[in-house]
C-alpha cells in the first residue's frame, strides 16, 4: 500500500468541502430531511465524479489507491455538513466487500462511478437483538428469509445480501425490484431509516461463498465502522464550532455567556475531547492502512469508533445545554447534529460495545504472541 | 564529541535505552518519592561520566546538544524505564536560564557546578498568596551596596531542605505600574543565616516541599540574571519545553502498566465492570499518545508550539488520576493500605500511585488555569 501525501490528503479535503458547502452545507441536510427524497442523486454523481467513492478501492479494482486515511478526510467532511448520502456505507460495505470479493464485476465498476446505488444487507434480527447466526437461505437460485439494519435500502438498485448458501456462507446480489421483497422501515432520529428486508424465493445470484467471503466481511466492517468514526469526528467538530459561535454572540447580564468562566471551562472540555478523538481517528486509520493482521484492524477500528462516539455524544450534548433552550428547538442546527450523532453512534456499535471489543481483541493478540 | 542530532531517531531510542537498562540501578527504578540527592549520587556520577547529565543544553556548555525530536525521545525512554530525574533544577531551570540571559561570567561559574551537582538548585517560585496568581509575589529584593537584601517567603519549594542555592523570581520594583512588571530572576545561596526552610508534610507523608523564609538574606549584585524588572517575561521564555513535557504520555503508561499488572493478580479482568473501565483509561492512554504525536511531530519539523498543547497536560493528569483511583477499587478492602500490596513475587503500591497522581493537577499550573488559558488563546473567549 503507497503512502499518501499530507498534500493529497488536503487536496482531497478541499474539494469535498467545496462541493458540499456548494451543495448548501448544513441547511441541505436540513431541507433533505423534512423533503420526499432520502438523498440527492445529482450530489451523489458530483461526488461520485470527484473520484470521493474510489479513494480506499485498490487500482487494481479501479480505485485511487489512496486507502482508509484518504476515505477518512471524506467521511469527516461529509460528517461536517451530515450529508445524508450513504457515502460510508458505500465506500466502506458495498465497495469494500466488491473490491474484495470480485474485483472484475461491472457493479464494482458502476458502483464506483456513482451509476448505481447498491444496499447491504448483512445483519439478522433475533428476539433479544442482533442475531449470532445466519438463517437467510440461499439455495443456488433463490433467496429466502429475514435481514435486518440495512442502511439505504430505499434509494439502492442492487442489493448485496450475506445469507447461508449450499457451500457456507454467501453474498448473493438481488435486484431492487426483484420479486418476493418486502421492506419495513424504521425512521431514525436524523430522518433517514433503517430497514428491515424479507425475501420469499426471491432470485439471486451468487458473487462469492466460503471462507474468503468472511474475511472480507470482516475486513469491510471493520473499515466502516472506523470510517464512521470519521464520520462523527466531523460531525463533532461542527457542533463544537457552531456552539463556539454562538457563546460568542449570545448575551446574558450584558456579556456574551462566553466570557463566563464556567462556559468556557466547558467549551475547553469539548475541544479537549474533539482535539483527542481526531487524532486518535486518524491514527488509527493510518493504522488500519498498515496493519498486518486482521486483528489488528478490528482492534484499531473498535478504538476509533469507541473514541468518536464518546466524544460526539458528550460533545453534541454540551452544545445543547450551551445553547440553552433555543438548542431545544428543531430551529437550530444544532439539534440535526446531536440527532444524526445518536444514529452514527448506534450504527455498527455503540462505545461501550467497541471497549469491549477493543480488550477482547488486545487479550487475544497477547495471548497469541 | 557524537552529534546526537546526526543518527536516526530510532537508533538514538535504542540508545539510550540500551544505557538505561545497563547502567541505571534497579533499586532506583520507579521510585515513588522523590530522592535526595545522596540517594541517587552513584547514577548522577555514572551520567557524568558519559556526559549525559544535561540533554538538552548545548555540546558548548557541556550538555548532548539534543534537539526537540531527540529530546523527547530521551525523556520518553527515561519515563519508560522508571529512570529517576533526580535533582534536576539546575539542569532543567537554572541552565537554561543563564544560557539564554546570563552574563559570560554567570556561564563560566555556575554552569560547570551544576553538570556536577556541586551546588544543587531549587525553585523559588510560588509564595502564600502566589499561586495560580503568580505574578503577585510580594518577597523584595533591595539594592544594598553591591548586594541584594531579600525580605519574604517562598512556599512549595520542592527539596529545598537538600539544596544548596535557590533561583527566585522577586519584586525589585514595588511601584511598577502592572504586577507583572517590577520582578526579577535572582540567584542566592541558601546557607547563609537570613534562610530559613520548613518542610512541609505532604498527604503522601513526605516531605519534599518546604517553605523558604528569608529575613534580611543577601546575595550579590552579581546573581541577579538578566535585566532588572524583567523576569517576568524570562520566565515565561523557560516554559515553552516544559509545556509538552508535563503533557507527556508516560506517567499515565506507566500507571496503566501497574494497573494491568495488579488487576491480573487480583482476577479483576473476570469482572465485567471492571473490563469496560480499564478499557475507557486504557484508550484515554492510547489516544492521548495520538494527540501527543502530533505535537511532537510540530516540533520535529522545527515549528513552535502554541497554546493549544496545554490540552495534553489537561487530559492526561485526569486521566492519570483516574488510573489511580481505579487502582484503589481493585484493591477492595486492601484500598486504604500503606505500602506495597503482593500479586504474585510483585508489590505494588497501590496508595503511593494515588497520592503521586493528585498533585499532578495542582502544579505547572494548575489545571483551571490551563482551562483558562486554552478559553482565552485557543477558542477566543
């Protein structure tokens, strides 16, 4: 894997802020929200175009090369502005697993280019929770049984599905309007939705089985779940500088609140922890990009996204009570943060969940040496 | 003479490392209270010898002549193993001080002294009422002939019981127009009738800080370093090093290192509750070490460093503190214990941790005062 410039990496950063803010930053995600459509497909070429969903896929599978650090700066602008498009999943689940698995495949090719929208659908549901096992069938032809947690199902033309094949384990690609589907959506706390997808005899193809397929999931959650980190590390960041903004503006006994030493004694903690969460993000993506082992990725993965998710729940936190009752209100954008953070935190693991994982895996790299 | 700057960064880490290891006195690793300097004498004479005593000074006074990069890598391999900094005012404070402001003859009389710990130092700094608020110190020093005559008191003055000279910021002007002005480095030998130290019992039960009172003692016109009125902004000049340094990792690694150990011996990694709260301080470590490299990393490309470091220092005194105080948890009933508690043929000194870990919120500025200062220069409130 090449080492990617510092320089490439702020080139990259200021043309995805540049499109984005273009594209009406905070306000877009606001007027997407409360509008028909989960996403904007125009937004979604324009980023497609600017190379935004080929920067972690080999060049070998037609990608830049450029590795998670690189997918990291976009993740973190795209959190910055929470854009709705399922840029993460995308480039971290539907791409990471293609570029893995089948690197030839023209969806690979069309995913990349922004041409088609593809859903993954790789969790099942039990009665406590997230289900251990898979019991979605894949029978050579046809696919039956229940998935869970799928991020964009609504705007996909392809879904790619892990289920229990005559072989093991199998991702199998179901087309969109294929017959035998039906969706349930749960609305989340950002507007967008998770779904719930069940398939009776639905046909489908199968792209990969066996053991590879594991690893690659593995490998490919592991670089979402860091690249969400990314992800929160942005969202963060702008609600530490919308809140900064507003103690600066905002009088009370004449004096902006900001000059209140218990304010700004709070304002030092949120930038404390953004300040840590950042660079902990970035050096383990950095990690991630040179990592031996796949545990190694997982363990470096659970540290990024238990970090970004402590950081971005006290922080978004803390800019509503610094706020004051206006941050109560849907009026202020700072409440679109603190609502897509609650959903970035739970997608993938929480931070507790991430702990536990991170000493898990730790343990186990000791106990292996 | 080796040029230190000119080798790899990774084989100056090995290095020293490697001298460490051979030569620094297993008695004297990690040692939870601060040593006089008869305790440590046998290592600062083997430090001599190698000409190590001063890292961070130039080859020209004796020193290694390190840059920041290496620098840092000397005190982090210090840290790591346990090595004592012993009584190191005059190497990190009085050195430097003369170096940047002393007169040629400042240099050529104390400079060689303190390389060979002949006169040891101590820091007169804070008083009673300047603390947090340190440029109200009120202790005078008045011309007298070719003397000063110095009138006051000192306080938290670390081993001044075990040193020979103290270097003091005093007001020698009481009628400047900002506190801040009016106030001078001066350098005074502490054996002399006018000086009179206490020490201070600590929580800990040591003694390492003392009060310094001085009633008419003198020191020549000579020790006064730098301009008159001036030590203000000298002494802020001092600072800029010891800013990333008081933020370093290592107090905190080599804490969790305990920790780990201890909560293996004690079975408390069966424990749930205890798992997830060695993993939060465990990646408050990890990723404060993040943070800290990218600091380091601006000083290895030759940039100053803003106020911004202060956030280091802030996070990892914290999460030192509660390092320790999970420490005591896992100890159960042996929590209020002295002493060292046995898991396996190790002792570990569960309170010593503790205490050690409090104070580091208090000095280098306290931590309110960090907070104030990260408000005003980094956010712009």
């Amino acid at each position: 894997m090449t080492i990617v410039q510092d320089e490439d990496l702020r080139l990259l950063r200021d043309s995805v802020r540049t499109l984005l803010d273009r594209a009406g930053g905070l306000g877009r995600a606001r007027r997407l929200r409360d509008g028909d459509e989960p996403w904007d497909a125009g937004i979604w070429k324009e980023l497609a175009g600017a190379g935004v969903l080929a920067v972690a896929a080999p060049e070998e599978a037609g990608g830049l090369g450029m590795g998670l650090v690189a997918a990291g700066v976009v993740a973190e602008e795209v959190g910055h502005v929470i854009a709705p498009e399922p840029v993460v999943p995308t480039i971290g689940l539907a791409i990471g697993l293609l570029h893995r698995l089948c690197p030839q495949d023209a969806t690979l090719e069309a995913a990349i280019a922004g041409d088609i929208m593809l859903a993954v659908a790789w969790q099942e549901r039990s009665a406590t929770g997230l289900s251990d096992v898979i019991e979605c069938r894949f029978d050579g032809t046809t696919l039956t049984g229940s998935k869970d947690w799928v991020v964009g199902a609504d705007g996909a033309g392809q879904m790619l599905v892990v289920s229990e094949g005559v072989h093991g384990p199998a991702l199998v690609r179901v087309a969109a309007d294929a017959s035998g589907i039906s969706t349930q959506a749960r609305k989340q706390s950002d507007g967008s939705a998770l779904w719930g997808l069940s398939f009776a005899t639905t046909p489908a193809e199968v792209l990969a089985e066996g053991t590879q397929l594991t690893d690659a999931l593995a490998n490919a959650v592991a670089d979402t779940t860091a690249l969400a980190a990314a992800e929160l590390v942005g969202l963060s960041g702008a609600a530490l500088a919308l809140t900064l903004d507003y103690i600066k503006t905002r009088k009370q006994f004449d004096k902006p609140i900001g000059s209140f030493q218990v304010i700004q004694h709070r304002a030092v903690d949120m930038n404390v922890m953004q300040e840590v969460a950042q660079a902990a993000v970035r050096e383990a993506l950095a990690a991630m990009d040179q990592a031996g082992s796949a545990l190694e990725r997982v363990r470096q993965a659970s540290r990024a996204k238990a970090r970004a998710c402590t950081a971005a729940q006290k922080i978004t936190r803390e800019a509503i009570q610094l706020h004051g009752a206006v941050g109560y209100t849907d009026e202020f954008d700072v409440g679109l943060l603190l609502n897509r953070a609650l959903v970035l935190s739970a997608w993938l693991g929480d931070a507790a969940f991430h702990r536990r994982r991170w000493l898990d895996a730790k343990e186990t790299e000791v106990a292996v040496q | 003479m080796t040029d230190w700057n000119a080798i790899s960064d990774e084989d100056f880490r090995r290095e020293v490392r490697a001298f460490f290891e051979a030569e620094y006195p297993e008695e004297l690793r990690h040692l939870p209270h601060r040593p006089r300097f008869a305790e440590i004498e046998h290592w600062h004479v083997k430090l001599y010898a190698k000409g190590w005593v001063a890292p961070a000074w130039p080859t020209e006074f004796g020193g290694m002549g390190l840059g920041a990069a290496k620098l840092l890598i000397f005190y982090e391999e210090q840290q790591r193993y346990g090595v004592n900094r012993g009584r190191d005012m005059g190497i990190q404070m009085v050195g430097p001080l003369i170096i940047k402001f002393g007169t040629q003859a400042q240099k050529d009389y104390w400079l060689p002294r303190i390389l060979t710990c002949e006169d040891i130092w101590c820091q007169g700094y804070s008083e009673p009422g300047a603390g947090s608020d340190l440029a109200n110190l009120r202790t005078s020093a008045v011309i007298d002939g070719d003397d000063f005559l110095i009138n006051g008191q000192k306080i938290w003055t670390t081993m001044a019981h075990d040193a020979t000279h103290i270097f003091m910021l005093v007001r020698t002007d009481p009628n400047a127009p900002k506190k801040q002005q009016g106030i001078s480095f001066v350098l005074a030998s502490m054996d002399q009738p006018g000086v009179d130290v206490r020490t201070i019992t600590t929580l800990a039960g040591e003694t390492e800080f003392c009060e310094v009172f001085f009633d008419d003692a003198r020191t020549p016109r000579a020790n006064l370093v730098g301009e008159i009125n001036k030590g203000w902004s000298m002494a802020k000049a001092l600072l800029s090093f010891e800013r990333i340094f008081i933020g370093s990792p290592g107090l905190a690694q080599n804490a969790l290192g305990q920790l780990e150990t201890f909560a293996r011996g004690r079975a408390a990694f069966d424990d749930p509750v205890f798992r997830d709260r060695y993993a939060e301080v465990a990646l408050d470590v990890e990723d404060h070490a993040a943070l800290y490299s990218r600091f380091a990393d601006q000083l290895k490309r030759g940039e100053t460093l803003g106020a911004d470091v202060s956030m280091l220092k802030i996070w990892v005194t914290e999460t030192y503190q509660r390092i320790s105080e999970l420490m005591i948890e896992v100890a159960g009933p042996d929590g209020g214990s002295i002493g060292p508690l046995q898991v396996g043929n190790i002792g570990v000194d569960v309170l010593a941790s503790f205490y050690k870990a409090r104070p580091t919120t208090i000095y280098g500025g306290s931590n309110e005062i960090q907070r104030n200062i990260l408000s005003k220069a980094v956010l712009g409130l």
